[in-house]
C-alpha cells in the first residue's frame, strides 16, 4: 500500500519515507485506455462505511506487533497502534486508500486542473465546500470521458478533499480526537504525537523539504499570519482553535522546518468532567464556585500541560450571567459561554512602517476603560503583570494563569523581572491553585496539588501570609479540606451567614454538580445552562433535582 499527497511523491506506508515517483505521463495515454460510460448526474453519493466495503487494508510490517486499531474517518483512515519489536517502541501508524498508478496519475491532473479553475460560483457561496470540490472533480471527470469504479472515485473524493480543505498528510491526526500534541521536528524526521492513551508515540510519517514547506505556509495563512525567511516564528490559533507554534526553514531550526500543534477540544471542559477526571474534587469546584460568585481573584499556576488554562475556562462557566467579561490572549485559548464577552487577541506588526502591535499591556490597558467585572488574562509573563494587578487593586475581579512549579517560584516569578508586581499590590490576589501533571501507574493525569489563599502580609518580616484550603494525597489520590478559609470567613460575613448558612449552601451547590455527573450531563451548553440558571433562579434548579429528567430540561 501506498500514502500519496500532492507533491507528486509517494510515501512508503512503514515509515512515510518519500520514493520517487513514476514518470509523469502524457494524460491522453490514460485516456486512450478507458470509454466513456457514465455521465454526470450518474455519479455515486457519499462513501458510506454502512454501505460500502472499507477503502483501507492495515498491512502491519513484519516485526510489528499489532496492540490497537480505530478508525479516525470510519472506512476512510485507519490509525494503527503497534510495537516496533525491533526497538521496542510504540508506534502510531496511519493507513489511508492506497491507489494504483493510473489512480495517482489521475489524482495528479484533477489536482492541477482544479487549482487552476477553481473559482466559486455565486450560488456556491453557500454551500458545502466539500460538495462543490466533488461537483468540479466530477465535472472534470465527465470532461475527461473517463470511466471510473464506484471505488476509485470515493479515493479521489478523498484525497481532493483532504489536500484542498484539510491539512493533507496531517489531516487525519488533526481529526483524531485521542492526540492532545503534534510535532514535527525538522525534514524527513518522523512525526510525533502526544496520545491520550498511548501518551508520546511516534508515526511513520514524514515529509521531504518541499512538502513541509508547503504545509508550513497553508497552516500559517489559514491562521491569518504571515510567515517567511525574514520572519521565521509564528505562534498563532488555528481555525479549530489549536496552538500552532512553527519556525520556518532552516533560519532558527537546524533540520528544517519544524511545528508543534497544540489541539483543543471544539468545547472546553465543563466542571462536572474535571470531577469525573479526579483533576479536582466536587468541594474544590464548589469553591471555586463560591469564590467567583464573590469576585474573588484568581490564579493557577503549573508547569506545561498540567491543565491551567482547561482549568480556567472550567471554573470561568460560574461567571454569573450578564456580567461584563474582558478576556486577553496571546492566542485564542478561552472559550466561555457567556453573551456579554469581549475576547481579544494581541496582534503582531503586519509589515514595518504600516502598522505597530498590540500586546497584552496594550489590551488590558484598553479593556479598563471598558467597566468589566471580570477580566481573563491567558497567562501573564511580562509587563502586563503589573497592569493585572492594579486592576485588582482598583477592584476589577481577575482570572490568569502562569507557568510556575510552587506558590514560592508564583511569588518569585511575579515580584521580580520582568514582572516586577510590588510585594504590596499581590495582596490583592485571593487564591492560588497548584496545577500538575504526574503520573497514576503508567498514566499521566492532571491534578490539583493545592489551593492556597494570600492573607496578607506580615508586618514584622514583610512575608507573604498564606493559607492552605485544599490538599492532595498523592497515594490515596484524594483531595483533603483543611477546615479553614478566609474566603469562607468572607462571605459569611459579607452575606450575614453563620456557619450552618454557609453548610447548606455548600450543599446545594454540590447536590447539583453531583446530579449532573450522575445523570451523565457533560455538554459544555448544557452545564452552563444550568449553572446561569441557578444563579438567576436557584429553586427552580434545586426542585429538578428529585425530577430523574428535570436537570437536562
């Protein structure tokens, strides 16, 4: 079997290595074998696994040993998990519809023809653009006289439509929703993945210099930035809402052009599965709940991947509604279901004298003057500290994140450069959550190491007071409570509760997270719905609960 994409090489299926491909022929040498039989309005529907055979055969190398399949795009491509008994490595091996040489040679020219006319007609403005690449390919064929099998033409659907609206060679690890990471590391090195399961793998893909170039390109234009020699780095958001971080040729990266592609669920994760994934607790998100319903300041922290911004944007769901929001990024990572949402994004210089950037200290300058109640930062690692911080100061409740391993290196990290937030000012900030990623026997998960509440200052040794709320216990795997908060102590006294007051609220609010995991509901919209409802109608929420169907109503 063999891979093919549109640089005219083919992929030997074990490693993805390119071999040389055949001679381009003269297409009327094609055409002189086949008799025209079909015409347009006679040409076959969409592929249908249900319907039709599977276009994809996994033939395992010799010394590998099969461990897992699964179909990415059911009939169409297969990823298959195997080890290399040789170096004893897991490897994630991807098989797509292998084609014959007048298959390719066919794919070829319809790829040529359709780049030079394909231009959208007025009535196709709206429509699927997977339906219109297969009209003009099937006109192309009825132009060509060509007399295809109901199999060979679901093949060139395939690959047209993988190569003009996907993201060719990677499209089916973008549309496999077990990798969290792909990487690539330079030309003609292998790809890597992070795997939900397997974790890092590596695949028998690879790409030669020009193929590489060229995916380089369509990933930075189709995320609206501009790549080239002279300015070689991008970090910016796919369409999807993945990361995308490149370095372009060999200016800054030695073997090649190289990429790594963070991928992000199309809706973030809810509370309800961050307590069904053990990252935290049910009493922990209560808090959380509680703390932002109160305007509390936030901040979780952690190394790379532990989980702070899915965090985030878990907890940012008890927001109450209609609440002005003001979020800034880098690059487009916060997703909230919430109508009254400013979400903004830094911009790059275009091109030298026509435009000057925007960063974050110019966006969160900005978004003061706009009264929000709540102001999102992605991460902070500059300048833009010291503005976050005053906003706190002056009022404003705020959500970050940042990287750092302890509360001590949050503290060291935020009052030296170039943060440099005066000792005095952090005051302001009320909690801090630990994020990690550490491992449960072979498994990496994300957990919550702790959650620490700033009480002040010392005013003999000038030391920053904090207190402890929450615990893990790595060998039970278990989250402890203290006993103690301020910020409980806060609200109760704000609210005019006493102690019993403060339970019982407590207790409604876990009772509802806990029925929701029980009766299975996890969809982002619908938790929201939940949650907005209870803070405008906290009854009506709490009389479903006896109802088995009243929650997801």
């Amino acid at each position: 079997m063999e891979v093919e994409d549109n640089t005219g090489k083919q992929q030997d299926p074990e490693h993805g290595e390119e071999t040389p491909s055949s001679p381009r022929k003269r297409f009327s040498r094609l055409t002189g074998r086949l008799r025209p039989s079909w015409k347009y309005k006679d040409l076959p529907g969409e592929y249908n696994l249900a319907e039709h055979d599977p276009l994809v055969i996994a033939e395992i190398p010799p010394h590998y040993q099969e461990i897992d399949r699964y179909w990415v795009t059911e009939g169409l491509s297969l990823a298959v998990i195997a080890q290399n008994m040789q170096t004893y490595l897991i490897e994630y091996l991807l098989f797509e519809p292998p084609l014959s040489e007048f298959e390719y040679e066919l794919l070829e020219r319809l790829f040529e023809d359709l780049r030079d006319i394909l231009i959208l007609e007025d009535h196709d403005m709206d429509s699927d653009p997977g339906i219109v690449l297969s009209r003009k390919m099937q006109r192309l064929l009825v132009e060509y006289g060509l007399s295809l099998e109901e199999t060979s033409l679901f093949k060139l659907r395939y690959y047209l439509r993988r190569n003009f609206l996907g993201w060719s060679r990677i499209d089916a690890l973008m549309n496999d929703p077990w990798i969290e990471d792909i990487s690539c590391d330079g030309t003609r090195v292998p790809l890597f993945l992070y795997h939900r399961k397997y974790r890092n793998i590596r695949t028998n893909i690879r790409f030669d210099e020009p193929a590489l170039l060229s995916l380089a390109i369509t990933l930075t234009q189709r995320s609206g930035k501009h790549v080239s020699i002279g300015s070689p780095l991008v970090d910016a958001t796919l369409p999807d809402g993945s990361r995308l971080q490149l370095a372009f040729g060999d200016e800054v990266t030695t073997r090649g052009t190289s990429f790594t592609i963070r991928k992000f669920r199309e809706t973030p994760f809810t509370p309800v599965e961050l307590i069904e994934s053990n990252t935290f607790d049910v009493d922990q998100i209560v808090y959380f709940w509680m703390a932002i319903e109160n305007n509390k300041n936030l901040l979780f922290i952690g190394g790379t991947a532990s989980g702070k911004t899915t965090s985030l944007n878990a907890v940012a769901l008890f927001i109450p509604p209609l609440s002005k929001v003001v979020s800034i990024e880098d690059t487009r990572e916060i997703t909230l279901y919430h109508d009254n949402w400013v979400a903004s994004v830094t911009r790059d210089r275009i091109s030298e004298g026509t435009s000057v950037p925007i960063g974050m200290f110019d966006l969160l300058k900005a978004a003061m003057r706009q009264r929000p109640e709540y102001i999102l930062v992605g991460e902070v690692r500059g300048s833009e500290a010291q503005t976050l911080f005053q906003a706190m100061n002056t009022g404003h409740t705020t959500f970050s994140t940042m990287h750092a391993g302890s509360i001590d290196a949050a503290i060291h990290r935020l009052e030296n450069e170039p943060l440099n937030v005066p000792r005095n000012m952090l005051r302001a900030l009320d909690v801090i959550s630990v994020q990690s990623l550490t491992h449960r026997g072979r498994d990496r998960v994300r957990r919550c190491r702790e959650i620490v509440e700033l009480t002040g200052i010392d005013p003999i040794t000038g030391n920053l007071l904090v207190n402890t709320v929450f615990e893990y216990d790595p060998i039970a795997d278990t989250f402890s409570y203290t006993g103690r908060s301020r910020i409980f102590d806060e609200i109760m006294e704000y609210r005019g509760w006493n102690q019993r007051d403060l339970e019982a609220e407590l207790e409604k609010r876990r009772s509802i997270l806990l029925a929701m995991r029980d009766r299975g509901i996890r969809d982002f919209h619908e938790v929201s719905r939940i949650l907005q409802t209870y803070a405008i109608d906290p009854e009506r929420v709490l009389a479903s609960l006896s109802d088995p169907g009243g929650l997801s109503r």
